[in-house]
C-alpha cells in the first residue's frame, strides 16, 4: 500500500499514479472500518492493559472474536437460507 508521498504534491500526477492512490484508499477504508467496529462493539478503545505482551495478547483476542462472530453470522444465514428457502433475502445463498 502506498500512502501520499511527504512533502511539496507533485503538480503533474499521472493516471496510474491515481489510480494506484485510490485503490489503496478504498482498501485503507476497510481496514480502519474493522478498526472503528472492533472500538465502537467490541471494547478495543477500552483497553486497561499495561504491559505491551499483554496489550497485544488483547487486541489480538478481540480480532479472534470478531472474525469468531463473523464466521458464526455465516454459517447462521447459510444454515436459514438452505433449510428456509424461501425466506432467503440474500441473492447470494440461494440454492437452487
């Protein structure tokens, strides 16, 4: 990923260059999106540990638990979407 280059912007930019700059933008979105839900629902900003060892044994349990919860919302729609078909709001789970 690249970031925006240090000091003075250049005053003629290339397509590619912006190009490059917006698809690392959107995938910088993403990952401060995960960043911004694991603060607001799972008590990231909350962290009270004072050790540095400690601190990331934390942080990286929380993301254990997100992606834990992620892949259980996963197999909960696919579950109610192959045994209540027509239910199924989800284009994307639709069997048959």
């Amino acid at each position: 990923m690249s970031g925006p280059p240090l000091g003075r912007p250049p005053t003629n930019v290339s397509k590619e260059t912006k190009k490059q700059a917006q698809l690392d933008e959107r995938e910088r979105n993403c990952i401060e999106g995960k960043f911004g839900e694991g603060k607001r629902r799972y008590s990231l900003d909350r962290m009270m540990t004072k050790l540095s060892n400690t601190s990331e044994t934390a942080i990286a349990i929380t993301f254990l638990v997100m992606n834990l919860s992620a892949l259980l919302r996963r197999i909960i729609m696919t579950f109610f979407c192959v045994y209540f078909r027509k239910y199924c709001v989800f284009p994307i789970f639709r069997f048959g």
